[in-house]
C-alpha cells in the first residue's frame, strides 16, 4: 500500500447498513470531500464480534476469516466507521486467531490496514471544519470504551467537533463511563445494562445538550432507543453525520 | 430467572444501594488520582509490579518451596491446604489443642473464602472480626460487599442504625462517635482473646516473612496479644525480596485507599525468639490452594499477579449498579468474576464472566495491569463446554455465522427480518418484542432496519451510474 494512496476501502459495519445508512453515506460524504476515492469491497456483513464476546469463539472466527479473506483482497486503508469494530479488526483478531498461524498472519496483514474514522480524519487527514458553515449546537460527546480504552482514541473526536463552528462541547458527569451497550450483553445482562443507561442518560440529559455524538453506533442505538422511550428530545448521531451535514449540499455522495 | 439474575434486579432498583456506592466510590476516585500524581514514576512502579508478580507467579513452585524453607528457619509453622475444608480442619486443630476460647480476627478475603467463622462458631469459638468495617458487617449479619472496604454498600447513617440495634448505644451518624463505640467495645476482647487470625497480603519469601497492611492498628494487636497467631495466605501472595515489596506497597496502598503507604505495615517473622520477647510464642502459616493451582495451569493464570486493591470494583460500572452482594460469592467485582470460577468452577459462576460489558475500564486502572476483559473473554469460551449456553443462543450463533459467512444467502433472508420489524414497529420503533428483542424494549426503544441497507443503496447507485 502506497502512503499517499487515495483508495479507501469502506467496512461500512452491520449497524450502519441496516439501521442507519445515513451514517455510512456521511462517511462517504466526508472523505469524497477531502479527496478521496471510496469503494465498498463486495461481500462484507459482520466482523464477528457479537459471536466473539458472547464467547462463540469458533463461531466468531468463521465469520473473522471470511471477513479477513475479503478484505485481503483489497488495496488501501480499510476505514471503519465504529471503535468497537476497528478494535475487533485490529486487536481482537489477533487474540481469536493465535493458534491459527496462516489466519493470525493475514489478521495481522489486514489488522495493519484498518483505521477507526475519527482518528483517520484528524491524524491521517488533518480535516478541520473550520471554513465550514456555522451552525450552533450544543453536543455531549460520548467516547465509547472500545475505541478510547481499546483502541487508545481519545483527543481525536473532541479535535474534530471543535473545529466546526458553531459547536459548543458540553462536558458530563463520568463521560468517559461505559454506557452498558456491549453487544449482546445489553440484552443478556439487560437489567443491568439498563440501569448503566439510565445512569448515563440522566448525566447527558442534566448537561443541556441538544445533540449527543459518538463514533459507535452500537452505543448510539442503545442511548438512542433510551432517550426515545424517555420522549427525550435530545437527537443522536455518528460523528461522521455532524461532519457532513455541514457540508455543500450541491454534491450528494 | 436464576438467583444471579434476582439479585441484580434486586439491586439495581436499591437506589439507597447507589447512593452508598456513589459517595464511597468518588470520595476514593479523588483521592486514588491525588496519590497518583504523587509519584511522578508510577507507570515505571506498575510496570515492575506487574513483571514482579508474573515472573514470580511462572515459577510459583519453586517460589514455595524457599519460602517454606524460610519460614521454618524463622520458626513458623507451616500448613498445606488443599481446599476449604483442610484448611477450616488445621485452624479448627490448633484451637483445639491450644484449648481455644475466644478468637479475634483482621480482615481477610482468604477467611471469608473458606467461610472460616461459620466453622469456627459451630465448634463453640467466639470469633470478633478487629477491622470496623468487618466488625460492623459482623454486627449486622453480612458478608463484606468489597475487598478492601467490607461495608461499602452502607451509609454512615446505615452504620449508626446497626450500632445502635445491636450494642444499644444511642442513635448517631457521627463517624468519630462510631469508631470509638467500636473501638471500646473491641479493645476489651484483644486482651481475652486466645487466638489471633489473619489473612496476609504478600509473603517474602527470601525473608521467610509474611507482610500485612491496616489503617486501624487492630492487625497489630490481633498478631502481637494474643499467644498464638494463625494466618492464611492464598499460594499465589509471593513477592520474592523486600525491595519488591516495598515497591508492591506502594502501589497497594495508592490503588486501595489513596494512600502513599497505610497507617501501619506489619510484617511477622515468627514467634518470639526468647520469653521476655513479645509476641505469639506459636504462628502458623496456613498456604491454601483452593483452586489456585488450577487457575495457574488455566488461561486466567495472569489473575494470580492480582494484589487485591479493589481499583476494579471502584471505577467498574457494573459494580456500581449491582455492589458486591450481588455477585453471591467472596470476591466481587470484575477480578472476583475470574477468581470465583477459578476456584468455584465455572458449572454453577458461569453467569459472572457474563456481567461485564467488557468496557475496559478495570484494564486501565489495575495496578499490575491484569487484562481483565481478555481473561472475561477467555471464560465465556471456556462455558461453551463448563456450562453450555441455551439452545436458543447456540442456534442464533451457528445462524449468525452462517449468514454472515454467506453474503448471497444474507443478501437474500435479510429483507424478510426487514420486513417483520418494519411492520411490527410505529413510527420507526419498536417498544416491544420477544425473547432479545422483550429484553432489549424492556426499558429502551429500538429503531427498526432502515428500508434499504447502505450496500443495496451502495449498488443501486452504481448501477444507475453504470458503473
């Protein structure tokens, strides 16, 4: 892979192509806007991960090697637009596969390729918003722990929300507390996972946000489907979403 | 619903629960970070510590058998036990020959792992637990809810309530007007008492010398007043030379409590040499197993290098939801859901690795640096064929990977599932459901699958463009 290569390959995640594809066509929005060319390898559905954490191991590694040997196949960053996904891709995968040699290599190979989002944006790209249209808007962020704890990202989001004008980043109480989504545990453990969100809403929703913003959308759809049942009119959306909305509207990905 | 899952619905609706945790759980987060910045080289001290732990740990057996040599030059007698119940037989033996009485004991995990004063009081001992926090869980009939801090799931108000339903002593939420009750009421035992028990938090082997730490002063009374001093260690506690030691309290007491070093730091070389010392004139060291060789032989072997601070409980989420109770057994917390299948098995804890939304968070904070979620990870494996999950989960798997392994077939069933949430849901939500979908909308909405999926729309453009 060349350095300067203009070739992304998009992992656009399970969530984003069911539930929301609106994040997956922000992502394409926001790097065809800073040049770049997008393909969508063909034949991607999961990473694993649900099979993974449950502890299906065998299971998770089947849909791992298919997902690697897809992707092995292709040239360029591989983006993905998730923490929780990148850490699989990059981190997880080496774990699941370490007694398999040949499948631990290309994990390693592909694992080597893959980059989170919003660390690709600021560190890779550099992108700023600052030329951008204002728009005023008061945001929680919410850093999910797979990609601050796992993956190491922790400055990057909070640089590219205060490069938009307009933004104004509204601290909360234990942000950087995990939200209680993980995967299937929201529903085998929900209980508990419901008592971890309501703790977590009622932290955002003293805050005064109108907009809370994270880079996962699997604590997205959990915090949305709680702010929901609450008739909260707090609005969620992926980072690549707020990016893009500010964005010339003339050319739509 | 299993008695796991009761609890849990039991404590998470306790808002006096969290209210007790919330207040103990940021008054030590404060003062944790505090400590912390007053060593500007801790991650060089975690990083030894951790070294120090696992290299020691990898050679535990040679490890044991210096530290038992060392030991018995320094005149300790030394016990083996396998399980629980040797160990409960050995202390039990000793009251008995020593025509035991009354008992005093310092906080230890170790003791309530055995469950030791149960057995103890059923062979008509008067056992008095030193620590206060221990003490007043005595009193109210309690297990310890955390580690370090046995009676974190109480607020002062809780701790007056129980002074005064069982000592008769007015009502009061003052703390300095509590400790002194108890302290009265403790004193007067340690100068009766015939058998002094404790747990230790390192053993030195090069020294042949065990190592405990307290803020109350009562280890050192409970090791040095009465005749004979009985202490149970868990193999796994070695550090091998005293400037490791050194090192390992410091990270202990800046993790536990926020300390740079607890008030007092004991360590027990054995009984007195001559009878003018002071001193047991016996100590007895009890090594107990009770699964830990089974753990180390495992893939949660890297728990062993745990040094029980109770970092993990504090920042972990979950603890804070559900406190220590409700994980049913000795340790709670994220180290206590590796360590209790460890030395339970995993056939009936299987549900504790389960608890956790692997958010990383003890990973961060532990002091040796333990990859908690890795381990967590490692036992929700190892129940596949421990305490094989549910046929519904088994085939929602196998389907998973199936589909996932398979894009034409997915491509094909997936806009029937579309489709069935889609008309089952208003407005773009669903309230309610069956099976995962009844646990998801129990307190949260969920949005249905959009109409079509990014890569339909994906293909539908590029065909239109010809692409």
């Amino acid at each position: 892979m060349s350095e300067g290569s203009k070739q992304i390959q998009l992992f656009p995640t399970c969530l984003v192509d069911e539930i929301r594809p609106e994040a997956g066509w922000a992502v394409v929005r926001v790097l065809e806007a800073a040049g770049l060319e997008v393909s969508l390898p063909e034949g991607l559905v999961c990473c694993g991960q649900p099979a993974y954490n449950a502890g299906f191991h065998e299971d998770a590694r089947q849909v791992l090697r298919h997902v690697l040997t897809v992707l092995d196949a292709t040239e360029g960053w591989i983006l993905i637009p998730s923490g929780s996904c990148a850490d699989m891709l990059i981190h997880q995968s080496l774990e699941l596969c370490r007694d398999d040699a040949p499948l631990l290599e290309v994990a390693r190979r592909v694992g080597s390729r893959c980059r989170e989002l919003s660390a690709f944006l600021d560190e890779d790209l550099g992108w700023r918003g600052q030329h951008l249209p204002r728009k005023d808007e008061r945001v929680a962020y919410h850093p999910s722990c797979h990609l601050s704890r796992g993956l190491g990202v922790t400055e990057s989001p909070g640089r590219l929300l205060e490069s938009l004008r307009g933004i104004e980043l509204v601290p909360f109480d234990e942000q950087d507390e995990c939200c209680g989504f993980g995967g299937l545990f929201s529903v085998k453990q929900s209980d508990i996972s419901a008592s971890m969100m309501n703790r977590k809403l009622d932290r955002i929703e003293k805050s005064g946000a109108g907009t809370l913003v994270s880079c996962d959308l699997g604590c997205l759809v959990h915090l949305g489907g709680g702010l929901h049942r609450r008739q909260s009119g707090i609005r969620v959306c992926h980072v690549a979403e707020i990016l893009a909305e500010r964005l010339p509207q003339d050319e739509p990905a | 619903m299993s008695a796991f899952q009761d609890r849990v619905r039991e404590a998470v609706q306790n808002d006096h629960l969290h209210v007790a945790i919330e207040r103990a759980t940021s008054a030590l987060k404060g003062r944790r970070q505090v400590a912390l910045d007053s060593i500007p080289d801790f991650e060089q001290v975690r990083d030894f510590g951790r070294a120090v732990k696992l290299a020691t740990i990898a050679r535990l057996d040679e490890h044991l058998v210096r530290f038992e040599e060392k030991l018995l030059q320094n005149g300790f007698q030394v016990h083996w036990a396998e399980d629980g119940e040797q160990a409960r037989q050995i202390v039990l033996d000793i009251a008995r020959r020593r025509d035991a009485k009354s008992v005093v004991k310092a906080k230890s995990m170790a003791t309530e792992e055995i469950h030791l004063n149960a057995a103890l009081e059923e062979a008509g001992l008067d056992v008095l637990e030193t620590d206060l926090g221990e003490y007043i869980a005595q009193l109210a009939g309690q297990p310890p809810s955390h580690i370090i801090l046995p009676i974190l799931h109480m607020t002062r108000e809780d701790v007056g309530q129980v002074l005064h339903d069982r000592l008769g002593v007015p009502l009061t939420d003052d703390p300095q007007v509590m400790a002194k009750t108890a302290r009265e009421t403790l004193r007067a035992k340690f100068l009766e008492a015939d058998l002094g028990i404790t747990g230790a938090n390192f053993g030195v082997v090069e020294e042949g010398a065990i190592c405990l730490v307290s803020n109350e002063g009562n280890i050192r009374l409970t090791t040095s007043l009465p005749k004979v001093h009985v202490a149970i260690m868990g193999i796994e506690k070695l550090v091998p030379t005293l400037s490791d030691l050194e090192k390992m309290l410091r990270l202990l007491a800046r993790s536990a409590t926020g300390q740079k070093l607890t008030a007092y730091t004991s360590l027990v070389r054995g009984p007195k040499r001559s009878p003018e010392d002071e001193g047991p004139e016996e100590v007895h060291l009890i090594l107990l197993d009770n699964g830990r060789s089974k753990i180390l032989a495992g893939d949660q072997a890297e728990i062993l290098a745990c040094i029980r601070c109770g970092a993990c409980l504090n920042i972990c989420p979950v603890y804070k939801q559900i406190g220590g109770h409700a994980y049913g057994d000795t340790y709670p917390g994220p180290i206590g859901s590796i360590v209790t299948p460890g030395i339970r098995g995993l056939k009936t804890t299987s549900e504790l690795p389960q608890a956790s939304s692997l958010c990383g968070a003890c990973r961060d904070i532990c002091p040796v640096r333990l990859d908690i979620p890795r381990m967590l990870l490692s036992l929700r494996r190892e129940s596949q064929t421990e305490a094989p999950p549910s046929l519904f989960w088994r085939m929602s798997m196998r389907a998973f990977a199936f589909f996932a392994t398979r894009p034409a077939w997915y491509r094909t069933v997936r806009p029937i599932g579309r489709f069935v949430m889609r008309r089952l849901a208003s407005e773009g939500w669903l309230s309610s459901g069956l099976g995962p979908l009844g646990a998801w909308t129990k307190e949260r909405d969920f949005q249905a699958p959009a109409r079509r999926s990014f890569q339909e729309e994906w293909r539908a453009r590029q065909k239109e463009a010809g692409r």
